[in-house]
C-alpha cells in the first residue's frame, strides 16, 4: 500500500466535503479561501516514521543504587503480573528516559521530543512519583499534568493505576493521582476538592476554570508551592493557543506561589529543520517563551538510536522525495510558530520572564 496515495485520497475526500458547504460571494476572498485550501491550511502534511530501537539506558534497581530515585521505585516502578499486580521484572529504560530523570534532579526545566512509541510519559512519571515518594503523599498537589485531550488523559489515567497501584493492598499506591477534566460527576469532584491528590491530570481549559470558580479554589490552595506542571503534546499550542497557554502557565505560577516550579513539556516532533544542535536551540527559544523560565538548549532531550537505525534513517530521508515531506521540511515543524506567540499576542517580558507593563 502507498500510504503517500492514501494520504492524498483522504485529503481530497475531505477538501470535497469542505468545499461543499463553502459559498463566498466576494470573488477575491473567495481566491484567497481557495488558495489556502489547495496550499493545505486545513490538514498537516504526513508524518511517517518507522518504529525505531532506543538506544537503552540502565534498568531502575541501577537507578535506586546511584541514588537518582527513591528505594520504593524498585516497586513501583517494574513490570507487573495480574491480576496480583506483582513486580515480575525490572523496568529498563531507554536512554532518553533516563536523560529525563537525571535532568529532572536538577530542577530545571526540560522538554522531551522523541518519537511515538519512546516512552516519554514515564519521562516526568517517574521524578514525580520519586518526588512524592521522597516528600510524602498527601501534603498538596506536587505535580499538575496537562493533556490537550481528554482522551488522553483517561488513557494516562488508566496507565497510571497500573502504574502505581497495582501490587499494593486494596489497591492503593503510595502516590495518589485524580483526573480532573470535566468528564467527572459531582461526587468524585468532591471527593477530589476535599482530599487533592498529589498528581492532577487535567486539560488547559479545566486548569482555567480552577484559577477562576470559587468552588475549586481549594484544589489551587491545595497546590502550593507547586513543583511539577507538565504538559503533554506540547507542540498542540502554538499561536494565539500557545498565547492563552503561556499566559496561563505565569497565572498558575503565581497563584500557586511556586517559585521553584519546573515544566516539563513532551512532543514526538518540533522542529526539523537546521542541524541537531539548531533544533535544540529553536526548541529551547520556544519552550522558554511558553514556559516563561529558562530552558537551556541541554535539556532539550531527544531520542538516541542504536546505530543500525540511525543508518537505516539516514537512507530514508536521502530516499524521501516526496513534495509533502519537502514542504514539511521547508515549514520547519510547528516550533517557528509558537516563537513567535509573545511578538504577536502577549505582552513582554524581561530577561527574568517577568511581565512588563505594555
């Protein structure tokens, strides 16, 4: 099958479908709808990728040895049988993962941009769950996850309880997690509002709307000081999004009172254009922006390969001539966009981040 071919059927399909409801009367912005429409403005241009070997880093009981991570990681974090929810094997992580965690040690701020498939949510899992392990749970809400789909945060949910409470009496972990999304009923927000969880899942609007309702202040009080905020898919907010966004990353700063916040951001891609090291310069340059505190070019973490595959994609993109992956490769990914986001929407900021008066 030439997935290239059904690509260009699925797009044409739908183009007919919009095309169908679409009557301007006014001959020249009529040109300029139709123009957007052929140059593609309404669908991205394909992402192919193979699934690739990681480069392995170590397994977690090496991790607890070198200190990096708390002693009940061996537990919780390894691959469990069911239904007992029993460690039947050490977890091995990748590299990158890896990378993530000493990073996190740290405190700085990072963003993960590694392929489908690589592993990135146990990227800011695990130092969460070692930072709630070293503190104690059940103090104040130490980490808030922010997907930009439900969906997502349900499937993460899920993935969590095997994660963390499987193996343990009644089911109850040593890290306690909620879903706070909209989807809830008034029960379980209650129940939330009255015992906050040390990790909060959430999406960018409900995260809004508990800076904002009276009645889920609790859960903003409950999370001061404030030390993890994530948000998955990172390169979902870009423009006028990506403005709304960062501005509600400083709201959330500040109403938490966190001072020593670290943001952690993940995306399978951002920028493919320039060398690796210009990459992870555009990156930082927009990570920084969005998260209004420093991320160096260092913590750009990216996925490392074992040699075969690095080969083997190396031929690949010298054998990819298709016009949609050159446009893509002239777009530059969707980081240039989010660069941009304070010149055009938000007001600006000095060299600490702070807010000028406009």
């Amino acid at each position: 099958m030439d997935v290239f071919d059904l690509r260009d059927r699925l797009v044409k399909d739908y183009a007919s479908y919009v095309r169908s409801f679409i009557n301007i009367r006014d001959g020249r912005i009529g040109e300029l709808v139709e123009r957007k429409l052929h140059e593609g403005a309404l669908w991205p241009d394909p992402l192919i990728q193979l699934n690739p070997s990681f480069e392995p880093g170590t397994s977690i009981p090496e991790v607890v040895s070198r200190g990096l991570l708390h002693e009940e990681c061996r537990r919780v974090v390894a691959i469990k049988s069911e239904p007992a929810g029993e460690p039947s094997q050490s977890l091995q992580l990748y590299k990158h993962q890896l990378d993530a965690v000493e990073a996190a040690r740290t405190g700085d701020s990072y963003v993960l941009t590694t392929g489908t498939g690589s592993g990135k949510s146990l990227s800011y899992i695990i130092p969460i769950v070692d930072f709630v392990l070293r503190n104690g749970s059940g103090k104040s809400i130490k980490a808030i996850v922010v997907y930009p789909m439900n969906a997502l945060a349900n499937s993460q949910h899920q993935e969590l309880h095997k994660f963390i409470n499987l193996g343990y009496p009644d089911l109850k972990g040593p890290v306690r997690f909620a879903r706070f999304t909209g989807q809830e009923s008034e029960e379980e927000r209650h129940e939330i509002r009255g015992n906050p969880p040390d990790i909060l899942l959430t999406n960018y609007v409900m995260l809004e709307l508990l800076l904002i309702r009276p009645y889920d202040r609790r859960l903003i009080e409950m999370a001061k000081g404030l030390k993890f905020l994530v948000f998955d898919e990172l390169h979902t907010y870009r423009v006028r999004q990506g403005a709304d966004v960062a501005m509600l990353i400083r709201r959330v700063r500040e109403a938490c009172h966190a001072t020593n916040l670290q943001c952690i951001g993940t995306s399978a891609t951002l920028s493919s254009k320039g060398s690796k090291a210009d990459q992870r310069r555009i990156i930082a340059d927009m990570a920084t922006r969005l998260f209004g505190a420093t991320v160096s070019p260092d913590r750009i973490i990216g996925e490392t390969l074992r040699a075969g595959d690095r080969r083997h994609r190396h031929e690949r993109r010298r054998r990819d001539s298709r016009p949609q992956v050159e446009r893509r490769e002239r777009r530059g990914g969707c980081a240039e966009d989010i660069r941009s986001i304070h010149q055009v929407y938000a007001r600006p900021v000095d060299r600490d981040h702070r807010w000028l008066d406009s």
